[in-house]
C-alpha cells in the first residue's frame, strides 16, 4: 500500500452535506457517481493531495443505510491506494485478514476495489483500490 487513497464519510443526505463540506473546504466537490452495485451515491472533494468521498444510501438496503442506523453519520472507511490489488488480496489473506469481497468489484472513480472486515482490523473498515488503466 503507497498511501491512503480517500477517506470515506456516511452522510444522510448527500445534498445538504455537499454545502456542508463546500463551505468546510472552501471549494465544491468535483464529482457526482452513482455505484449502484454498492448502493450508493457519493461526491468527493479534493482537499490539497487528499480527497474526501461521501456516501449516502441509494436505498433502504444500501450498507450506508444500515451503517448509519448503527453509527450515524461519520467516518466510514479508509481508503488505501494499491499497484496491483490482486497481489494484495492474496498478500492480505495470508496474513488472516478477512476479505469481504476477494473478486475486486468496481468502485467510484474508475477503481477496483474491496473491502476488509472491520473485525479483522481493529474496527476500522479498509477498502483497497487500484486504479483501472
Ligand atoms: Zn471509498
């Protein structure tokens, strides 16, 4: 893993938090995304060398929904950037960290990606993503 990729946040309302996260940063977010196989809708923010991606629920069986019913709204996961992310899934599983998906899917922003349990890493959810060439 070179560096985290984006940070990922829940949000209820991905309009209302677009002014909010506008007015936070100073700049608005440069993109809209759909990614119906994960049932989301997400924008994201650059912020310098950063990038902030919201996520809100696309429907009632969305993730994000059940997320935010047990959480609320806040951070979500962390974002790793990977060169090869096949290498990194059997890398990972050697290491007995669990893979929610070992087939990458793809993600926002012309990504693979998956998703390590929470369980495995101390709460946090981890997605690593390669960009598609
Ligand atoms: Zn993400």
């Amino acid at each position: 893993m070179h560096k985290i990729e984006h940070i990922g946040i829940a949000v209820k309302s991905l309009e209302s938090s677009n002014d909010l996260f506008a007015k936070l940063f100073g700049e608005s977010h440069y993109k809209l995304e759909k990614v119906a196989s994960e049932g989301v809708n997400t924008s994201f923010f650059q912020v310098g060398p950063n990038k902030i991606e919201l996520l809100e629920a696309s429907g009632p069986d969305s993730p994000i929904a059940k997320f935010l019913e047990k959480r609320g709204e806040g951070i979500h996961h962390i974002a790793f950037d990977v060169e090869d992310i096949h290498a990194e899934i059997a890398r990972l599983k050697e290491e007995e960290f669990i893979i929610i998906n070992e087939t990458p899917r793809k993600g926002a922003d012309n990504k693979l990606v998956c998703f390590l349990h929470p369980k495995t890493t101390n709460g946090v959810l981890i997605e690593l993503c390669q960009e598609i060439r």
